[in-house]
C-alpha cells in the first residue's frame, strides 16, 4: 500500500484533485525582483522582454531578510511561481470556467499520463541494460584500461548510450558520476565523460523560432549580421552558439557594458597590476554567444524527476537502503537542475560576478544583455578562453614531463 500511495504522490501529484489558486497572468518576476535597466534606443519590432533585475539580485544575495533560503534559491522560487499554471484573476464567467477545466485537465489528466509514458520509455530505454550486466564479468582484461575487462567496457559503452537516448536529466547524472571516480571505476568515469560534449542537438529551424521570441518576433536577419548555423558546443540543456548582433542591438561602450568609470586611485592600481600581470584581451562587444536551451526540456526534466523520486523513495522503503538517503539526494539533484533550466538566474549570475571583479585587472566576465535574455535564451558577449580540459592537459604535460626534467638538472648542477 506504501508504494501505491507513492506512486499517487509523485505520478498524480495529488491524491485529490484541488481548484487551483486564482492566479494566472503575472509578471515574469516578482516587483520586488524587478527594476528598469537601462536601454538603448528603441529598435525595430521592440524588445520588450522582461528582465532579471541585478541590483535586486544583488541585494537579496547581501541581505537575505531573515530567509534561511539562499538568493539564488529565491530566484528559483519566483521562476517557478511564474509558470505555475493558475487561473486569471481577471476571468469571469466562462472564460474562467473554461481554464479551471483546462488547468484541472493538464494536471490532472494529460500530465500523469504523459508521466506514465515517459516511465514506459525510460523501462524501453533501461530494462536492456540491466539485462547486459553480466557481460560485465566477460572478456579478457585490457591492460592499459585499468585492468577491465573487455565485457565491462562494452557494457559501460552501452549504458553512456541509453543515457544519451534517456534525454537531459539522465545525461547530466552520468556527467555527475564521471566526475565521481571515488565512488565509481576509474574507466567508467573516463567513458562517461563524453556525455560532456556529445549530448543531442536540436535543428536549426527550432533555434530560431526560440531566438525569434526572445526579441519579440524580431525577423532573423534583423537581429544578426553574423550567424554560426553550427554549435560551438551542445550540452544537455541547452546549445551555444557564435554570432554578431547588429550594431543596433549591441552594447558599444562601457557605460552600456554597466562598467562605472574608475576613480584615480583605482586607475593607478591597475596600471600598477597590468605591469605585473597580464590582462585579458576584450573582443569586440557586439560579438555574443547565444545559448538556446533544447525544446520541451523543461517537461521531460520534471517528469523525470518525479519518475527519480518515486523509485527513490521505494528503495528507502528497504531497512539496510534508508542510510542511503536517496530521496534526498534526489531532491538536491532536482534543485540543481531547476536553476539550470531558466537562463535569467544564470544571466544574473554573470552581472554578479562582473560587479564583484570589477576592481580586478585579470579576470574578466562577459556582459549578459539582460534585454534580450528570457527563460530560454541568454545572450552574452562571446568570450575567447582556453577549454579547462585542453588547459589541465597541457598542465599535466608539464607537471608529469618538464618539471621532473628541470629538478634533475638543478641537482645535477649542485652536485658537480
């Protein structure tokens, strides 16, 4: 009977369905969140997108008002009180009639069952890898692979493929277990790390509806001189792409980059800083990576989760499992995938950091363009970097290589 009642709780939401509160056309985000940047002038079509405020932002993060939530996970709250599907307060009559019908159906009806289908894919996609795991035990040892057997890396091969086909929650929870080398083998980890950079793409044609949106319906070719139709990178939430906007759109200064102008002191400093250190070369501004979060994911991510919490909660059900504590590791797992999954939080995110390293001469984050940033969308000014992964490689080189080399020559020297 506990499963069953589990099952309701996280399959059917409620085990009694309830009239939504009377809520249904908000603004994007809470006044208190909200403060009127500053813009450039209008362009054609107008953007009008509602936009995550970084003072506000900011002043949750330095006074929490007594909250023993985090700023961040405030921000979190108010963007999912946002797409809370809810009643108008200003429908009457039928119109009111016909969405309490349509949010009852939705929550009632189609999401369970689109919930139950989603599990029967997830068993398609799953219950063959199971099958598959005494391969693990066959085949002769690979050497240089850690000593694995050739089984093993076929089945490790074979369960980076399901979490592919399994969709974004399930790719980002092998990215977690590949950096968990003290939890699982080493030669899992290393297979599993491909899920950083081989995660589906979505078509072209769908990248620019999305992009369309987010400037107000502004045609393609009237946002961009310069386009990359192939992504820089594809990740399990959304994709980046390289592009120029046009001059209209683009922040050409550091008044508009909401870079304050130093004072003296603060000049001397870092003209005293730039003889020492090397500061990083700036492109030009109206360069932007875009990052274009995949369709439907926001969906298939909570219907997910829900499927995760039920069967965690089923293996809590056993005595020796309940250390474990999986339905709260899920739970931690869920919230950080939430913040993933509305592109403003990530965006205030950079406003932050560029206020708090303002002052420093060798760090450098780009300029979010909050105007133009929604739930799906973040436009930022594109940045060239060093991947951390072609860094630590070149680093290990050094370390592994040279340095050993160098020591033995300083000793050589000091004994003869």
């Amino acid at each position: 009977m506990r499963v069953v009642g589990l099952f309701g709780r996280f399959c059917l939401k409620r085990g009694l369905p309830r009239l939504p509160r009377q809520h249904f056309n908000r603004p994007p985000w809470p006044r208190q969140l909200l403060k009127g940047t500053p813009r450039r002038a209008p362009v054609i079509g107008g953007v009008l997108m509602a936009t995550l405020a970084p003072a506000a932002f900011l002043k949750l993060a330095e006074e929490n008002d007594g909250h023993d939530k985090t700023a961040e996970m405030q921000m979190l709250e108010a963007s999912r009180e946002e797409v809370r599907k809810t009643v108008s307060p200003d429908a009457q009559g039928l119109s009111k009639l016909c969405q309490t019908i349509w949010i009852y159906f939705y929550c009632y009806v189609y999401d369970p069952i689109a919930t139950g289908i989603r599990f029967v894919h997830l068993a398609v996609i799953f219950i063959p890898v199971v099958a598959t795991v005494p391969a693990i035990w066959l085949g002769r040892k690979v050497q240089d692979r850690d000593g694995a057997r050739s089984g093993t890396l076929w089945w490790y091969r074979f369960l980076v493929k399901a979490m592919e086909r399994a969709g974004p929650a399930f790719i980002k929870l092998g990215q977690w277990a590949a950096s968990r080398t003290d939890i699982f083998p080493p030669e899992m980890c290393n297979i599993m790390s491909s899920l950083h950079s081989n995660a589906p793409a979505h078509s072209l044609h769908q990248t620019k509806r999305i992009i369309r949106n987010a400037f107000n319906g502004l045609p393609f070719e009237d946002i961009f001189e310069e386009f990359q139709e192939e992504p820089l990178g594809v990740g399990a939430i959304a994709q980046v792409y390289k592009a120029k906007l046009k001059p209209s759109l683009a922040a050409t200064n550091e008044t508009e980059l909401g870079i304050e102008p130093p004072t003296l002191g603060e000049k001397v400093r870092k003209n005293v800083d730039v003889l020492v250190k090397s500061s990083p070369q700036r492109v030009p501004s109206s360069y932007v990576a875009i990052k274009v979060q995949h369709p439907r994911v926001e969906q298939m991510i909570h219907r997910d989760l829900r499927i995760m919490s039920f069967f965690a909660h089923m293996i809590n059900i056993i005595p020796t499992m309940h250390w474990l504590s999986f339905p709260d590791e899920v739970q931690q797992f869920g919230e950080m995938m939430k913040l993933q999954l509305d592109l403003r939080i990530e965006a205030a995110n950079l406003v932050i950091f560029r206020q708090k390293f303002n002052s420093r001469t060798t760090a450098w984050f780009p300029y979010p363009y909050l105007e133009y940033t929604t739930r799906e969308v973040l436009v930022e000014e594109f940045a060239q970097g060093i991947p951390l992964a072609t860094f630590l490689d070149i680093g290990g080189v050094y370390i592994n290589t040279i340095l050993p080399m160098k020591a033995l020559m300083h000793s050589c020297t000091c004994c003869s």
